[in-house]
C-alpha cells in the first residue's frame, strides 16, 4: 500500500515539474528569454511596426504623389524641333526661276514652343518661336540665303463653361480630399490598433496573474496529497479519501497546462500587434507585462462623452470630406451644364534678313530694303522691332444640340449630395448607441469589479478563520484546501472584472473618438 501511494506521489510530482517547464521554459528545455514591456512601450512599438498602419501611411504617400501629379498639369510644357530639308522640283514654267530644268531648295529650321494653363480662369497659353535658314537657286528670289523669323502668342480664355470650376483645378481640389481621406484613415487604424493593444496587453495581464494563482493551486493540491497519502499509510485517513485529493490535483494540474497555452495565446496575439515582422526576436521571448490591474474610474459623464465623439470621431471627418467632394463635384457638373463660349487672341511678328541677289539689284535697286540686309542677326533685330505683326481677337461658341451628359452626372451628384447627408445622419445614431453602449459597459464592469473584490475579501476572511479553526482542531486540511481553492476563484474573479473594466474604458475612449489624445499619441501620415 506504501509504495502505491509512493509512486503516485512520485506521478504527480513529475506532472508538476512538467507543468512547470511548460511556464518557464520552451519545448527545448531552454530558458526563454523574458523581455519586460509596459502598456505604453507596446502601443509605441505597435504603431512603429504595425502592417495595417504602415499600409495607411504608403496609402497617404500615393494620394500625396497623386496630388503632385495633378498639381503638375499647371507646369508649362516646352517642345523644341529642329530639321533640315532639301528639294528639287522640276520647272514647268519660265517664271518658275529655275536652272536646269529645276529648283533646288535647301531649309534649315529650328523651332520652339512653350505651352501651359493659367492658374486662374481655365485659359490656356502658347509661345512659338521658330527661325530658318533658306536657300535656292531660284534667279527670282530677292533674298538668298534668307533667314525667316516667327514669334507668336496666343491666348484662349473661356468666357462661361471651364472659367469659374475649370477641369484641372476640379482634380486638384479633390485630390486635396483624397490626400485628407488618406490621412484620417491613418488616424483610424491607429485609434483601433492602440485599443487592440491595450485589450491584448491587458489579456496577458490577466492570463500571467492566473497562471501564478493556478501554479498555487497546483502547489498546494500536491501538498495535501502528499499529506493525505501518509496520513492513509497509518491508517489515519481512507483510501477513499486519497482518491478523492488525487482527482483534485489531477484537476488542478490539467487547468495549470490550459492556463500556459492561454497564456501563450495572449503573448501571441500581443506581439501580432507590436513585433515588426516574422524574423523579429521577439516571437522567442517571454513577454512580461510591467503595467498591473489598477481599480481607475472615469470621471466622464455620458453626456460629455457624447459631446467628445460628435466632435472627434474620425467617421465623421470622412463623411464631411466626402460632402465637401461632392460639394466640388456640383460645381463643376453646373459649370460643365453651360455653353462653351472662349475668347481667342493671338499675336505675331516675323523678321527677315538675307543676303540681296545680286540680279535683283541690278533689275531694280530698290526692291530690297536695306533693313532686310545682313544674315541671321538681322532678322531678329527686325522681330524684335515690330516691323512685321498680326493679330486676332475673336470668340469661338459651341452650342451642343443635347448636354445630356453633363445633366445627368449633375443629378447623380445631386443625389449623392443626399446619400452623405444620410450616411452622416446614420453615423450619428451608429456613435450614438456605440457611445452609451460603451458608456454602460464601463459602468457595469466597475460594479462587478466591486462586487468581485467584496467576495474575495469575505473569502479571505473565511480562509483565514479555517486556519484557525484548524489550528485549534475544529476543521481538517480538506476543508482548507477547499477554503483555498475557493479563494484563488475569488482572486481569479476579481482580477477578470479588472481586467474587463480596463478593455471597457479603452473601448470607451475609442467610442468618444479620444484614444489618440488619452495616450498622448500624434501621428504623422507622411
């Protein structure tokens, strides 16, 4: 019979030895490495090296080139040509000029254009500057080489459709929104994954502080074993008995195994939220959480709350950015209903220089002014002094027989003016129940709390009333152990209801939009 208890006792000390290489040791055998992290260094690490953050901020980078590039349709565009053509036709009349049954022609021309919009008015510019170099064997010219030179401006400016909401400026606007759509969602997800931290941290909490309570248990089970087993090889106690605290720390050590693997879960899904990537060192370490269970209260009423989360919810802001869009999008689609009515204006001068052919002269001395005299530079000193202009002014109208494609983009933004208008209202009502319900969780999770440290205290009380009584003989170490068990469920009950409030007041400050300014968090998207 002695050594049947013996190698029980002997059974379960090794389960318990198990268990206690599941908690502080890996499956290797090797100690874990224990990192210390407190609430505010996980937040600090999750919103370093969060994917779904750092997602957000690549997405506010886009929509930050997007609107470069939109910005860039304003820059000037310069196209510059050069060539050089030679030709030789044949003569089919006298007066052609020709020589040898031909006319040869030689032209060397460079040319430039510089294009843009102006920033205001939707008009559109162009400069063009071209110069050449000619020459032929054409007895009739009266210039050869000559040096031809063009400049010339023009202007178009919409007088009704494109002058007040112009296309580009349209994309700019919206493109500005898009960037601050980009930055509230960075804001978003940063709001979620601190609350996400702050749950898991507070899991894991919890999870540590059962595993320290279910490994007394699991002490003090085997010590009432061990004590039992002796006390049945006198004789003392019935067989009936040992089985009885046998089937217990059997209980107690399988409870001790889910309480590590729980613990293990917590650790898990902690570093999901904070370890930069699957390499990282910290998914080998034990993380020990430095912040504890404390019994903090919130001095917010509901109706402050409310207040807070109108003003700062981040749906909210989305839904004004997006009515401020469509506000945009109904200009434009206005504007775009009108008549295309545009003011054109252009103006130019040419030069010219070259050398006089000498049969020219002697015909008629005075058909080439001496102005046009001299090679190259001349022609430009002539462009520049305004010898030789044009210009026009006129207005060009398009009167489309049907514009029924700007009417109907202009009654769906109408009609998506409405939809904001009630997806907005929706959220109020949606923040509204989330609100209060957050409100009530909090307030119901303090008076379990409450509640929960009552019954632990008269537990206690309890407990250590059956030491005394066992002390003196009334009461048996069964009856301890009972009392024992029965106050760690306490503890255990206690430290849940602190750990719920904790999660209830992060899901509060997440329902009042204030989770960012309550962990004193500022985030920059770019």
């Amino acid at each position: 019979m002695c050594n049947r208890y013996a190698s029980k006792t002997a059974l379960v000390a090794t389960a318990v030895l198990f268990y206690l290489c599941i908690v502080e040791r890996t499956g290797f055998g090797q100690k874990r490495d224990e990192v210390r992290i407190s609430l505010r260094q996980a937040i600090e690490m999750a919103l370093a090296n969060h994917k779904d953050i750092e997602l957000a901020r690549q997405n506010a980078r886009l929509a930050d080139w997007d609107l470069k590039s939109v910005i860039s349709q304003y820059e000037p565009r310069s196209t510059f040509n050069s060539f050089y053509e030679h030709t030789q036709l044949p003569i089919n009349s006298f007066l052609s000029g020709g020589v040898n049954g031909s006319v040869i022609q030689s032209d060397l021309m460079a040319g430039y254009r510089l294009e843009g919009l102006a920033g205001r008015g939707g008009g559109s510019y162009q400069v063009d500057f071209s110069s050449r170099r000619f020459t032929t064997n054409n007895i009739f010219a009266a210039l050869n080489p000559q040096y031809p030179s063009d400049l010339s401006v023009r202007f178009t400016q919409p007088l009704s459709r494109g002058r007040l909401v112009p296309t580009r400026l349209k994309d700019i606007e919206i493109a500005k929104k898009n960037l601050q759509l980009t930055d509230t969602e960075v804001r978003k997800i940063a709001t979620e994954t601190i609350i996400n931290v702050k749950r898991a941290y507070w899991d894991l909490v919890f999870a540590r502080n059962r595993m320290t309570i279910q490994g007394e248990i699991v002490r003090d089970t085997r010590a009432q074993l061990e004590l039992n087993t002796r006390r049945a090889t006198t004789g003392s106690l019935a067989v009936s008995d040992v089985y009885r605290t046998e089937a217990r720390t059997a209980e107690s050590e399988q409870s001790a195994y889910q309480t590590a693997e729980a613990v293990t879960r917590a650790e898990n899904t902690l570093k999901n939220l904070i370890v930069e990537s699957a390499a990282s060192d910290l998914w080998e370490a034990s993380l020990v959480p430095t912040d504890v269970l404390d019994s903090a209260e919130t001095s917010v009423t509901l109706q402050q709350a409310l207040t807070a989360a109108l003003d700062n919810r981040l749906e909210l802001q989305e839904s004004d950015i997006a009515r401020e869009i469509n506000a945009i999008e109904q200009r434009y689609f206005q504007d775009q209903t009108r008549s295309q009515v545009d003011l054109v204006s252009s103006y130019g001068l040419a030069g010219l220089g070259g050398n006089p052919n000498s049969l020219i002269r002697s015909l008629a001395p005075t058909a080439v002014p001496g102005f046009l005299e001299g090679a190259y530079g001349q022609s430009l000193v002539n462009l520049l002094d305004n010898r030789f202009n044009s210009f026009r002014v006129g207005v060009q109208i398009t009167l489309p027989l049907h514009n029924h494609e700007a009417e109907a983009k202009l009654g769906r933004a109408l009609v998506q003016s409405e939809r904001v208008s009630t997806q907005r209202e929706k959220f109020k009502q949606l923040i509204q129940v989330d609100v209060r319900n957050a409100y009530q969780a909090v307030s119901i999770a303090a008076s379990q709390q409450q509640a929960a440290a009552v019954v632990r205290l008269a537990l206690e009380k309890q407990h250590a009333s059956e030491e005394r009584r066992l002390n003196v003989g009334y009461s048996t170490n069964d009856v301890v152990l009972e009392r024992q068990i029965g106050l760690a469920a306490a503890r255990l009950s206690e430290m849940r209801a602190q750990t719920e409030h904790q999660k209830a007041l992060a899901d509060l400050e997440r329902a009042m939009g204030a989770a960012l300014d309550a962990n004193r968090v500022v985030i920059r998207s770019r």
